[in-house]
C-alpha cells in the first residue's frame, strides 16, 4: 500500500486511521503550504463526508456561572468579574421547549452546558432526566458538565446520552498559562470515563489565547493519538470577555486558525470538525474557507453558551450562498 506519511489517504483512496502522530509529521502538515493543505483536508473529507452536508447543533447553558475553576478564557468562572449572574440548573419543561426550538429550526444534536467544575452524583440525576426528555424529541444529544466519575459517566449514558464534551483546551505544554485549577491528566481522565461507558467524545480546544502554532499541533496530536479518535472535534475561536483574564488576548491571524482546521480533519479523518466559538466575529469569507478545510457541523442560536453567536438567519443566508445544506437528524 502507497501511504504518504504525512496524510491519512492510501494512493487507493483507502482511509488510514493513525494513533502514532509524531510531533515533526503534525507541524509539518501545519505548515505546508496553504493551497497544498487545503487540497490534502479536501481530499480527505470527501472520502469521509458529503463535502456539501454540516450538521446544525444547538447549545444551551442549562446551569450559567459561578465555577470554581479559573480558566482564563471563561466568563463563567467565579475567580472574574464579568457581569454574569449565576443561575441553577433549568427546569425540564424550559429545557424541552428549548430543545423544540432548536429541532424546528434545523439542528439535529442538542448539547446541554453546565458549569460545574464536577457535577455531585444528584446532579448527574437532573441532567440524566434532561437527557432523556431530549433525547425522546428526536435529537442526538450531548452534554458538558465538568469532570466525571466512571460510574456518573455511565449513569448519562444509561439515559440516553450520545456524547460528552470535555474538550483539552490547549497543548500540555500551554495549559499551565490558562489553568490552574485542574491539570491536563484530570481531563484525560475524564476522557478515559466517558469512553469506557460507551459513550461517544466531543473534544477539541480553543485557538487565540496566546498560543504558539507549535501548541495548536500538540493539541491535535494529542487528540488524534488517543487510543480512539473523538467523534466529535470542537474548533473554537477565543470569544474575548471583559473581565477575564484573556480579555485584551491579541486576535489569532485567521489563516492560521483554517490551517488547524485543515489538520484536524487529516489527523481524525472520520470526525465531525465542529467549528464553534467565535463565528460571530468571523467574515462569510473565513467560514467559507473552514468548511472548505474540512469543518462539518456550526452551531445555530443567538448564543453559544453565554457569548454570542451569528443569527440564524445570517447561518442560513451563508449556507444558501454556499450551496451548504444541513444533515438529517439521525438521532
């Protein structure tokens, strides 16, 4: 078999999934040449997905504010004052009326958010029944509630739960500069709970925090060598709040956030590249170029979380223009 080392294609066409990135192979790829990757991302989505299809996922913030933890980024945190009150875990019917909305609108994935730093057993309870409420609309679900335990883990899963977020948010080497109240191995662990139960992993990071290119490639490498790839790789672009820490971060140049795009889609081939935070500031021109890299799936909604997002008739507007059309729900 004729298999490039730096590509994750067979000269047959045939997909290679690869757990065994080096770090010279990942920076390589990020610094191919612009066109050059951006043929090889191509390449490989089209043998992986329908070039023309994302998916439409919403995100609710179930339970807003007040985390112990100081991610730098976060306007949820408690260590930073950024005007955001904090509010208990939503009530089911407010939840499910959510869920309609966002399945009337087009989405297809509902993700529920919470910011705990790691949800109490009777917690898990509460968000299960969400799961489940949401689940029997007809949406694939997912959920981000912090660390888990394997038995909490398998608690969503029994209820319904598809996937679980728990992204990494930076290489290892960086992730002392953005947080300090949980280390890197904590959120692997997680990882390893949530695959265990059987369900599937929603992981990614966010690009704009004072990063190095070297750190974006750590980051998908790390991702793409775990012993199975996350089904779903959220991209995010620093939203920059006041009152956090990261809130005059400089802008990350936007080819190099479509080059990490590019990657990932080579690195995890059969992936959903979610590209999620940061549209609203983000032209049509460099949405364009990120699905042409490979990203599959936006979310819709004025909000994503607690930062803004584009309007859902500004999303359908740029879809209509690209020939974009959403995925079914295949709950």
């Amino acid at each position: 078999m004729d298999l490039n080392p730096e590509t994750t294609l067979a000269s047959t066409g045939e997909i290679i999934i690869r757990h065994d990135w080096s770090r010279d192979e990942t920076r390589a790829l990020l610094d191919l040449p612009f066109a050059e990757l951006l043929y090889r991302a191509m390449t490989t989505h089209r043998a992986c997905f329908d070039p023309s299809e994302v998916q439409l996922s919403t995100l609710l913030s179930i339970k807003t504010g007040g985390c112990p933890e100081d991610c730098a980024y976060c306007p949820q945190s408690a260590h930073y004052k950024t005007g955001l009150r904090s509010e208990g875990l939503m009530p089911l019917a407010e939840v499910l009326d959510q869920a309609r909305r966002a399945l009337e609108a087009g989405a297809s994935r509902f993700c529920m958010g919470a910011a705990w730093r790691s949800p109490r057993d009777h917690d898990v309870e509460a968000v299960a029944a969400l799961v489940a409420g949401v689940k029997r609309l007809g949406l694939e679900t997912c959920a981000t509630l912090g660390m888990l335990s394997h038995a909490q883990a398998s608690r969503l899963k029994d209820a319904g739960l598809d996937y679980y977020n728990h992204n990494l948010d930076t290489s290892p080497e960086y992730y002392g500069e953005i947080i300090s109240t949980r280390d890197y191995q904590d959120r692997l662990d997680t990882l390893a709970a949530v695959r265990e139960s059987g369900m599937k992993v929603c992981c990614g990071g966010i690009l704009g925090m004072g990063e190095s290119p070297a750190d974006h490639a750590e980051l998908l490498r790390t991702l793409a060598n775990l012993p199975e790839h996350p089904e779903s790789v959220p991209i995010n672009m620093l939203v920059r709040v006041a009152g956090t820490p990261l809130a005059s971060a400089e802008p990350l140049d936007p080819i190099q956030f479509v080059r990490t795009i590019a990657v990932a889609r080579i690195l995890m081939p059969r992936s959903m590249v979610r590209l999620s935070a940061g549209r609203e500031t983000m032209s049509d021109e460099l949405q364009a170029l990120c699905f042409l890299a490979g990203a599959n799936s936006i979310f819709l909604g004025e909000k994503l979380l607690t930062t803004p997002n584009p309007s859902r008739d500004r999303d359908g507007r740029l879809l209509e223009r690209l020939g974009i059309k959403p995925m079914a729900v295949n709950a």
